[in-house]
C-alpha cells in the first residue's frame, strides 16, 4: 500500500480486516516495525478520535508521531498554480509539501470541505497536491470528500459482531443536525460497504439528500426511513448536507431522528454513529446508551484500523 485515500488503496478489504483484529488481540506484536520511522499529523481542522487512535496506533508500531494543526500553528497555504500570491496566502504546497516529504516517512492529513464550491471540494486539492510533491505515503484521516479510516473502523466492527451465514442488512440513515454537516463520512461508507460485498446496503433519507452515485451505486435508495429500517441488522446513523444543492440544509426533517421505537421493525439492529454525535438532535439519549449501540465500540477500533493501514504502508516502504 502507498497511500490510503480511499477504499481503491486497498488490494483486499478482508485481509486488512483481520490484520487489525490480530492487532486487537496483540497490539504490540510489530513494535520494531516502525523503529525509526517518523509520522507527521496534520490537522485543519478538530479531532477527538481520529488524532489520538493515529498516535497510539503509530507508537504500537515503534513510531515516533508529531503533530501539527496546521489551521492554527501553521501558514496559510496556497494550492493554485501560477498564482500571484499578494493574498492571504503566505506559503504555497510547492513549497510546503517536498519539506514535509523529507521531515516524515508518512504524512497524515485532516481537513473538511468549505461546502461552497462542489467542484473544488470534491476535486481534494490539498490531498492530491501533498501526494504531488511530498514524495512520501499520504493518509487521509478525512478529507473533502471521504474518511477512509472510519469506514475501515465500520467494517472491522460489523465483521466483528456479525457471525451468521448470510449478508447482514445494513442501513445508512439520514440524521437530522443543526448545521451544514459535510457528505465525507456517509460518500466514504457506503464506498466501503459496496466494495466489501459482504453486506446488503440501503440507504434512506429524505429527497433532496441524494449522494454523488460513484459513492452509491449497488446500494439500495429508500425515502421511506420506516421501510428502509425493516429487517435491519445494523443502522448507521449519519447527518449530511445536500450534494445536489450543495451544502444546504434543505426543510426541517426532525422526525428522522431514530429512536427504539422505530428499530422495532429491525433485526434488533446495532446502531452505528462515527461520533461526535448530538444527542436527541441525530441521534436519541435512549438509542445512544441502550444495549443496541456500538459507538464506544466503533470508537475503540479507531486504533487497530490505523494499525493496519500504518503497518500495511511501512511493510511497502521496507
């Protein structure tokens, strides 16, 4: 593995699977396999778990990890080429990147899109320009577009969890928020989740909230939540803005806030939510500590789907 972007980084989903649960049972059976190595984390924008699962994931495998919010501590960068640069913008990728490449042996990166321009979010400028012209292997730790390690996250779960014969039904609901939220998470599960094939896929939400089709495509798209939650064995929960209006907030739909009553219809399904998560807004207090939610869970195996990735590229560089 070079880089890891997206789930198309990844020669096969199942294997890294079981490398992050064997990192589970012995989280520090490689520790020399990074012995010397240094990981820099770069942050534009906040993190709870993505940046502390990295870190300790990175120290199980002997490196030495460095973090850099660059939003705060760092110059504002400029992307475009051929610009003059008599703006805010006091230090260009060009220039930024290649130093980068020679101060790390991977270089981690966390930003959001502006929800402004589509095409300019979805065209991931920061990240393509880092794998440009830093020369070293690229990990998204979420992105304009996508956030591959928490999906990475969802299917080591469920394959955790799931043990029958047969596809397990997974739902991706719409949740309702209080802000434009961006669409990486929900574009980047069900990515995986097609991809994987181990699954059935539905994702339901209200019309307007339709996501980019190279995401979906092979799943199925339910407006009736109620219908889509039948026969469910787990329920992702997710807010997202609106792709074709993009970045909008379309009418208020808080009756999609899911709650135990409307799991009745479900295969008593496991909730899943990436976290944060704003409680009785996406998701209900009752829903969030009864026995049915997996987001501690999902949260805990932020390590090992780092582990994986992390081990996965240094055995390509050795």
């Amino acid at each position: 593995m070079k880089n890891f972007i997206s789930v198309h980084d990844v020669a096969d989903i199942d294997s890294l699977v079981q490398k992050a649960i064997a990192y589970k049972a012995d989280p520090m059976k490689d520790k020399a396999l990074g012995e010397n190595k240094r990981i820099g984390l770069l942050f534009l924008n906040p993190s709870l778990r993505t940046r502390l699962s990295t870190q300790i994931a990175a120290q199980n495998l002997g490196m030495e990890a460095i973090v850099f919010n660059m939003d705060k501590d760092g110059w504002k960068l400029e992307f475009e080429d051929g610009v003059v640069m008599d703006g805010t913008s006091v230090e260009h990728i060009k220039d930024a990147a290649p130093i980068m490449g020679a101060y790390f042996d991977i270089l981690c990166i966390r930003t959001f899109p502006l929800l402004l321009n589509r095409e300019d979010d979805y065209n991931e400028v920061l990240v393509r320009q880092l794998m440009k012209y830093s020369g070293i292997p690229i990990v998204s730790l979420e992105s304009s577009t996508l956030h591959p390690l928490q999906s990475l996250t969802d299917v080591i779960t469920i394959s955790e969890l799931f043990k029958e014969k047969r596809k397990p039904k997974v739902v991706l609901t719409w949740a309702p928020h209080i802000k434009p939220i961006p669409q990486c998470v929900a574009n980047s599960f069900a990515q995986w989740m097609n991809a994987w094939g181990s699954v059935d896929l539905t994702i339901t939400h209200p019309e307007g909230y339709e996501l980019d089709s190279q995401f979906t495509d092979g799943a199925t798209i339910e407006h009736d939540q109620q219908k889509a939650l039948e026969d469910a064995d787990f329920v992702y929960v997710k807010n997202w803005s609106s792709f074709t209006d993009y970045g909008k907030m379309l009418p208020d739909n808080e009756k999609w806030m899911l709650t135990l009553d409307k799991l009745k219809v479900s295969n008593d399904a496991k909730v899943m939510h990436c976290l944060p998560v704003r409680r009785n807004v996406e998701l209900s207090d009752e829903v969030l500590d009864s026995a049915n939610s997996l987001v501690n869970l999902q949260g805990a195996n932020r390590v090992w789907a780092a582990q994986a990735v992390l081990s996965e590229i240094l055995n390509g560089a050795n």
